[in-house]
C-alpha cells in the first residue's frame, strides 16, 4: 500500500473505532438491562482499536519514509 492508502486506511479505523468506543458507552447508560451485552461489544471494541493502532503505526512509518 502507498501512504495516500494507508492514510486512508488509518482514517477509516480511527472513525470506527471511535464508533465502537461510542457503543461501549452507550451500552453503560443502558445497565443494568443490557449487562450480557458488555463482553461482546468490549470485544468488538478492542478488536478495531487494535486493527486502528496497527494502521496507525503503518501509515506513520510510511510517512517518516
């Protein structure tokens, strides 16, 4: 990938896992109702922080290139 890509890249993760971190929270507001739901969504959310930190990572040694 060129760094105009992973640039691209490194965005689009970084508004998604903002997205899930966003869920995560919300699902705070609807306990204790919605408990079962919090090992799913924590998943969810530390699985797209790690793809976001991994791109990030990239497009910065792409960039200092």
């Amino acid at each position: 990938m060129d760094v105009k890509e992973l640039e691209a890249r490194f965005r689009k993760l970084s508004r998604q896992a903002a997205e899930t971190a966003m869920e995560l929270h919300d699902l705070t507001e609807e306990l204790p109702g919605a408990y079962r739901r919090i090992e799913e969504v924590a998943r969810k959310a530390i699985l797209k922080h790690q793809e976001w930190a991994e791109a990030k990572e990239a497009f910065e040694k792409a960039s200092k290139s």
